[in-house]
C-alpha cells in the first residue's frame, strides 16, 4: 500500500462489533509510522500529530503520537 495513495484505511477504525480495531487500520498506522519516520529528522524523536484533536499542529515522540492515532 502506498501510504501517500491510499488513505480509506484511516476512515475504517474499527471492526463491525466495534470491539476492537480493524486489521486494515492497524496495518495502516504501522506503516505510516514508518514513512512517517523516514522522512523526518529523528534527533528529537517527535513528529507532528496528525490525530484529529492535534491536527498536525503538535510534536510528540512518535510513539505518543501512535496511541493518538488509536484513540482519537
């Protein structure tokens, strides 16, 4: 999946009982981690937040930023 192309995963969160998270989503947060951090400078570990509260706006250490992508 080309992460730049395909953005339907981040619009499916959750699987149908809506007791857990759908495999595409999961598998689409990973590898956005990865683009995410290839392309940014990594001295401080912090990326910017896509989430939907942060909306780009604010540095987190990416793995902050992961569990703002599950939450929100």
């Amino acid at each position: 999946m080309d992460i730049r192309q395909n953005q339907s995963w981040m619009y499916n969160r959750l699987m149908s009982n809506r007791r857990g998270y759908n495999d595409a989503f999961l598998k689409g947060v990973d590898e956005f981690m990865s683009y995410a951090c290839q392309e940014t400078n990594l001295s401080n570990r912090k990326i910017r937040c896509p989430c939907s509260k942060c909306k780009n706006l604010k540095l987190f250490h990416f793995e902050e930023v992961k569990v703002h992508l599950y939450k929100k």
